[in-house]
C-alpha cells in the first residue's frame, strides 16, 4: 500500500509523535471547560477505547509475528483506532467544541503517516503482511475478523507492551479535568 503521505514527512511526524501529544495536552488544559456531566459521559467512551487498546496489546508481539489475532483481525491498527476513541472521549469530557478538530486534525496529520510508515515496515519484516493488509483495513475495522486466528489474549504481552501506562494516563487526565473543573467551578 502505497503511502499518500512523502516519506520525509511521515519520517518527520513519527519523530514528532511525542512531543504532538505534549502540546496537545497543553491546548487541552488551556481549552477545556469540564463540568461533572461531560466527565461522567465520557467515561464510557473512554473506557472503550482503552480496551481495545488492552485487547490489542495482549495479541501484540512486536517485530516477532505478526498479529492478526484478536482486534488485528478486524483493523490492522487498533491501537490508533483505541487511542482515537479515547481522544474522543476526552474532548466529551473537556467540553470544548474546538478541540475535536485539534485533535482530529493532529490525528490525520501524525498518526495516518505513520500508520503508512508503519505497513511499508511491516511488509518488509513480515512475508504475510501484503495478503493481510489487502483483507484488514488501515484503521476503520470490517465488520467480520478476516481471519480466525486461534491465539488467546496474553496478560504478558499486554505488560510487556507497557499499556498500563495508557490507563495510567487516561486517570490521570481524568484527574486534570476534575481538578480544573473544582478549581475554575464550571458546572
């Protein structure tokens, strides 16, 4: 699959990956106006996307084999895909109406890039990943798994892979928002 994104740029944001989400979190401090009924509605929502990204996780053995189990038989990226929902979730929460198109304007700009950076990394490591991304979508999932893949999910992996620290963050966010809630009285 052929990247509509210049190599040099997507290089470019995948390095910047990092530091986006820092001044992303900066906009989002500035910019939210939480009150406790957005935060409780977008509890669901993020909880959502930090389970896909567990599920996703615990089938993840990175550069080893490729995974096509679990959530990877239905988006080849469902960690992108959990992390998008969680960002949606927290621009529930936030209560602003700009920062859905900063945070839809980062995620095209970085994340599709580097999804395409990515599927070229993967077809070299891996002979199967051609076959696979023709049956997989990049990031929006089919509705049947393309595969049947037996492997179970793997607390290990999900450890291994660090995805506490994205339930980690996602409280402490949460905590942000609450505290700039109590502090600023928006509801």
């Amino acid at each position: 699959m052929t990247s509509p994104f210049p190599k040099a740029y997507a290089d470019f944001v995948q390095r910047l990956r990092v530091p986006a989400g820092f001044i992303l979190l900066g906009g989002f401090v500035l910019l939210a106006h939480p009150t406790a009924i957005s935060i409780l509605n977008s509890l669901p929502v993020i909880f959502l996307g930090l389970a896909l990204r567990a599920w996703a996780a615990g089938h993840l053995e990175k550069n080893q084999n490729l995974a096509i189990s679990g959530p990877y038989a239905y988006t080849r990226n469902p960690l992108y895909l959990g992390t998008l929902i969680v960002a949606a979730g927290f621009c529930v929460a936030a209560n602003d109406p700009w920062l859905p198109f900063l945070f839809a304007a980062i995620f095209f700009l970085i994340y599709i890039p580097v999804m395409y950076e990515e599927s070229a990394h993967l077809t070299k490591l891996f002979s199967g990943y051609a076959a696979y991304a023709q049956g997989v979508p990049l990031l929006v999932p089919r509705l049947t798994a393309w595969t049947q893949a037996t492997k179970r999910f793997s607390w290990g992996l999900f450890w291994r892979n660090k995805e506490q620290k994205a339930w980690y963050g996602a409280l402490a966010g949460l905590a942000l928002l609450a505290g700039k809630m109590q502090f600023l009285r928006y509801d």
